[in-house]
C-alpha cells in the first residue's frame, strides 16, 4: 500500500435522531472518490469512533469498502489502550477489506517507550495487514519518541506513521533518520496547519481533517508539495490557512461537522460527551467558510 498524498480521516455524520446517517457516509465517500483524494481512513478520531457501538463500526467499515475498495487504499483505525483487543479489531479489519490499520499509541495507561515498542511489535507480529503508527500526544498522554519509532520502523508490517506529536524537532528526527538510513518507511503529517511544514522536509503527504471539506484544495495542495512546486502550494496555503487554523478552534470534529453542515454537505451533529460549537466560534467559522467558498468542494 502507498502511503502518500491526501488521506481524508472521514467524519461520521449523524441523522437528526443520533443515529449513524449510512447514506450520508455513502455520499460522502463519493464527493472523497471524484475530488482526488488519494486514500481514506475511518473510524480515526475524527470519526467520533469511541462513541460508536461496534456494530456502528462494521457498518462503516463494510460501506467504505464497499464504494471504495480497488479505487484507493482503505485504512482502518483499530487501536486501543489494550493490545489484544487492538490485535483482534486489527484482523478483523483485514478481513472485512481493509488496506492497512492505524494504530494509535495506548492511551491513559501511559506505557514507557519499552512498552510502546512491545505494544506495536506484539501487534504487527499476529496481524494481517500493514500498520500505520499514529502519534498524538495531546490524544493519548505519552509521545512516541524518535528512537522507539526508528525501531519500529525496522519491522515489514509496520509502513509508515501519521505524525500528530506537534514536535517539529522529533518529526525532523525522524524523517532525517529515515531518508539517511534508507528504510521503507512513511511519515505524514497528522496535522493540517503543519503538513507543508512537515513536506517540505521529507514527509509524504496528510491524513487531513479538512479535507472532509475541501478535498480538491487540499489534495492540490499535498500535490504541488510532492511535485516540489513548493512557492505554489505555499500560496495555496495562504490562501486558505483561516479555514485550517478556525477548522480546530475546538475540539476535532466539532468544527469540521459545522462548516460541513454550512455548506449542505452530510455531517450532523456530535456525539456526547463532544457538543455543539459555542455560539461566538460559529459566527467565526461561518465567516471564514463564507468567505473561502471557492477553495471548498
């Protein structure tokens, strides 16, 4: 599987009653499909999936499957704080279909750098598809540090890992380490504001929030930089840095839902314990959504 490009970590809308709107994933899916996207990834964080039952979560899985299978890669978040759990959700996604999983570090149980690396290796040893190690410190409480990732990196199953740690420094560690050392292995970006940061270095591409929105500005943007046309994507990336910054002004995914739903496309509300953005940010994320409709697809 080539990890590269424009990754949409998919939303998961919601109908008006609470319930998984399955034909506006569908319709999402699509619009990802013909806007050149160059993979997906569900049941990320984005997705809302510690709320989702597990039957929520085959549905997803089999859809995305389903409409996009042959068309681009399908990665598939299966991480949790317990490794058997995360071996398990991990073959059955392989064998519903998915192209890799993305497996978050352990959260609340806070393991040493030991236990993240026989967490990781445990993992990739019992299971059938590629791993994509996903770093995000703010999530989880503990950061991957470059060393255990450079280890990791050694191991056939493990691909490549989506970078959220904000670290530049241990991002350009291990990006310089990997290009030097030669090994087969991907960093991108988990972080929309900092992925031409993290390109113009060596990163491969983004797993992307915003791209729920503007697929075609975002994928265009991830182009330009692996094409090295680095002055054009860096005037794309003015051109549209408010709607990356006010897309986080709280919480993921409760900004991405609302612009979503300003511009008619499926999104609903948020799950508890996630709500409803606070009235003074829907008027600034209105004005910026309003204000950049042509960069949105």
């Amino acid at each position: 599987m080539k990890l590269e490009g424009t990754f949409t970590a998919l939303i998961t809308p919601f109908a008006k009653n609470g319930e998984v709107d399955y034909g506006g994933l569908e319709k999402n899916i699509e619009n990802q499909l013909k806007s050149g996207i160059s993979g997906l990834v569900v049941l990320g964080t984005t997705a809302e999936t510690p709320t989702l039952s597990t039957e929520e979560r085959d549905n997803i899985v089999k859809i995305a499957v389903r409409k996009a299978k042959g068309k681009v890669p399908i990665v598939v978040g299966t991480g949790s704080n317990s490794t058997g759990s995360t071996i398990k959700n991990t073959i059955k996604a392989g064998e519903n279909g998915a192209d890799a999983a993305l497996v978050v570090a352990p959260y609340y149980n806070k393991p040493t750098q030991k236990g993240l690396y026989d967490h990781f290796k445990t993992i990739a040893d019992n299971v059938n598809i590629p791993i994509i190690l996903y770093n995000v410190q703010s999530r989880t409480g503990v950061n991957i540090e470059p060393e255990t990732i450079l280890k990791l990196a050694t191991h056939p199953k493990i691909i490549g890992i989506k970078d959220a740690s904000g670290d530049f420094k241990k991002s350009a560690t291990v990006i310089t380490a990997v290009k030097r050392e030669n090994i087969d292995f991907t960093v991108v970006s988990g972080d929309d504001v900092s992925a031409l940061s993290l390109m113009g270095i060596g990163a491969k591409g983004i797993v992307s929030v915003v791209s729920n929105l503007a697929p075609k500005t975002v994928a265009k943007l991830t182009d330009l930089a692996l094409e090295g046309k680095f002055e054009e994507a860096q005037a794309l990336y003015s051109e549209i840095f408010p709607l990356l910054t006010v897309s986080f002004i709280e919480t993921n995914p409760i900004p991405i839902k609302e612009a979503m739903n300003i511009v008619g496309l499926p999104a609903g509300g948020v799950r508890l314990p996630l709500s409803s953005l606070k009235v003074e940010n829907r008027e600034k994320l209105h004005q910026v959504v309003e204000s950049l409709r042509e960069y949105l697809n």
